[in-house]
C-alpha cells in the first residue's frame, strides 16, 4: 500500500474509533495522548520514529471532533512505551482530556 493511503487509512481508523466511542465532551481544548506499542519480539526500539508514526491517528482524531487540534498548545506526547505481545502486536493510544 502506498504511503499515502496508509496515512489516509490510520487517519480514517482513528477518527472512525473516536466516532463509535461516542464522547459527547469533545472538542477538547487539551489533552494528553500515551503511546504504547506491542510488538512481537524483545529488542531495541527508536521511540522517535515509533511516536512520528502516529501523526495520521491523531489527525483522525482532530477530525473526528474530539480533540480542538493536535498542536503543542492542545495535546501534550508523553514517552512511549514499549510491551510485548506475541500474538497481537498492536499500538494502544490513551487520550485523556485536560481541564
């Protein structure tokens, strides 16, 4: 799949997944957002290319409505974290809204 629609894809997962969520407090204002990834195998792991990878979901959430905008001023990148899980890697994101 090309890059494009790989980016276009997670944009439409995330915004889809906020959706079906149905929170009805959205647009934040701010909030935090924590990464954690699930991989297959134990090694070493760049956690700067592993949090720019997530760029289109939290696009998809800004389209989705819930969050007013994914800048520094509205959403705040805590560290990624990184588990294992040999069945069913995966990336968890934990948006929480700030007051």
């Amino acid at each position: 799949m090309a890059r494009y629609r790989v980016s276009a894809h997670a944009r439409l997962l995330a915004k889809n997944a906020a959706l079906e969520a149905e929170i009805a407090s959205g647009p934040w204002h701010k909030a935090t957002v924590a990464a954690v990834f699930f991989h297959k195998i134990e090694r070493r792991r760049d956690d700067i290319n592993h949090m720019a990878m997530l760029k289109p979901y939290y696009d998809g959430i800004v389209e989705s409505g819930l969050l007013e905008d994914d800048d520094s001023k509205h959403l705040t990148t805590l560290p990624a974290k990184f588990e294992i899980d040999k069945k069913f890697p995966r990336v968890e994101l934990t948006f929480t809204r700030i007051e």
